[in-house]
C-alpha cells in the first residue's frame, strides 16, 4: 500500500463522491439516509467491545502471526503485538458500525467473514443477534480472537482456522446460503476475484456483499471494477474503504460512489 497514493486517492474520491441530493434511485437513496447516515449503534455488548478493543489497542503482548495476506508471497511466521494487530488490521468503529446497521436493517441472518483477525468486525456481526461463520489463516491470531469471543461471551460466532482457500468450498457446500459475506482476508487482485465467485453459489436474491480495501492497491481497484461488471451483481456502492454489492435483480444495474 502506498499511503501518499492513497491519500491522493481519498481526496479526489472526496471531492467525486455524491450525497443523498444527487441520488435518483429510490433504493440508493433509502439505503444512505436509514442506513448510512444513521447514529452509530450504541448498546451494551456494542460498547463492552468497543472496551475490549481499547485494552487491545494498550496491549504490549506479542504473537507469532502466520502472514497468508497480500504481500506474503511465501507464508511467513513474524512476532507482532497484539496492539499493531488491532490498530492495522480491525476495522474502525465507524465501519463496523455500519457493517451492524446494514445487517441489521436488511434483517442478514447467516453472515460469513474472510478474515477474523482479532475478531471485532465478528463480533460485531455477532452482536446483531446473527450466525457468524469466520475463518482465520492464522492460529495465534485465532486464539486471540477465541479468547476475545469467550470474554463477551458470544456462543454464535463459529470459527474456523486453516486457508482461506482450503476451508472456503466445504463452507459453502455446507452453509448453501448466506444473507452476507465480508470479504476481509487476502486483500489481493486473484484472491478477491476467486473468493467472489466461489460465494456467489450461495447468494438469494436479498444478500450482500462487503469488500474491505477496495481502493487498497491497483489489483484490488481492478477486482472491484470486475466485481461491478458482474451480470448477477445489480446495485454496487463505493464507500472509498468499503465496497457494497447487491444481487437485487428487481433493480436497474448501477454503480454509486457515496461520500461517508
């Protein structure tokens, strides 16, 4: 990732990036003033979370990750703090966030996550009353993730360790449907191309899907511009640090980029 890029991207995505008062698709439109735009959630097990990724972020604890991610182009063992982990790779509360409303107003029952890390996007999900299948390459990164569930005791997260692209086919063959899929793993050109279209055995017509770091690198803009081209995908909204997809076939197939 190249943060000067990036940041020149963001600007000029700021600037492009329409409001509700430029939106003439009744779908769109209702997606950013009750999803979108809405308060951030506040409840009990939301705000026991976010506490719980405060003393991450304040831990000097250290594991041996095992990198499977974009830029690792032979597995590599390398001692991170628990801290680095959190901060680099756990989405923003204002994602989440989000990620919780769009499940929640969409009433998204079986949701499927790419990428547990230290698992509060999971939890998240999780504590939308749903039934979250999460899969983490790495076992240290998984046990922290597992003691994080436990300490809040959610019992509706399923975690799943080993590949990404070993566990993925048997997931699905046994799942068949899912309402949702946060796409948060190898942050690759190949990687989200292949796991797109593997999940698209299990979409109805009501499920979404969720891209982290589309605009991460020039291979992960370009499996975005795949994405959108699609024939089953029907409405994509670019958010810069997140990518919506939608299967509706009752809608008119277009593309958004919508300032958040």
């Amino acid at each position: 990732m190249n943060k000067s890029r990036l940041i020149k991207d963001y600007i000029s995505y700021f600037f492009y990036a329409k409001t509700k008062f430029a939106i003439h698709s009744p779908f769109v439109f209702e997606f950013i003033t009750e999803v979108l735009n809405q308060k951030k959630v506040r409840n009990e097990q939301i705000e026991n979370i976010e506490k719980l990724r405060n003393g991450l972020l304040h831990s000097s604890d250290e594991i041996n990750v095992l990198d499977f991610g974009a830029g690792s182009y032979t597995l590599q063992t390398k001692l991170r703090r628990v801290n680095d982990i959190v901060k680099n790779s756990s989405k923003s509360r204002k994602y989440v966030n989000l990620i919780y409303r769009i499940i929640n107003y969409y009433k998204l029952h079986y949701i499927l996550e790419l990428g547990t890390s230290a698992g509060i996007s999971s939890m998240y999900m999780a504590a939308a009353g749903r039934n979250v299948v999460t899969i983490e390459g790495c076992p240290a990164t998984a046990k922290l993730a597992e003691e994080n569930f436990a300490k809040l005791g959610f019992e509706n997260i399923q975690l799943k360790v080993g590949n990404i692209d070993d566990l993925l086919p048997g997931i699905l063959k046994q799942q068949q449907i899912f309402d949702c899929v946060f796409f948060d793993g190898n942050h690759t050109e190949e990687a989200t191309n292949r796991y797109f279209e593997l999940c698209l055995q299990s979409i109805r017509n009501e499920t979404v899907f969720i891209f982290d770091d589309i605009n991460w690198s020039d291979g992960m803009k370009k499996a975005w511009h795949n994405i959108k081209q699609h024939s089953s995908v029907s409405v994509t909204i670019d958010l810069f640090f997140l990518g919506i997809v939608f299967f509706r076939k009752e809608l008119s197939k277009e593309d958004f980029v919508i300032r958040f």
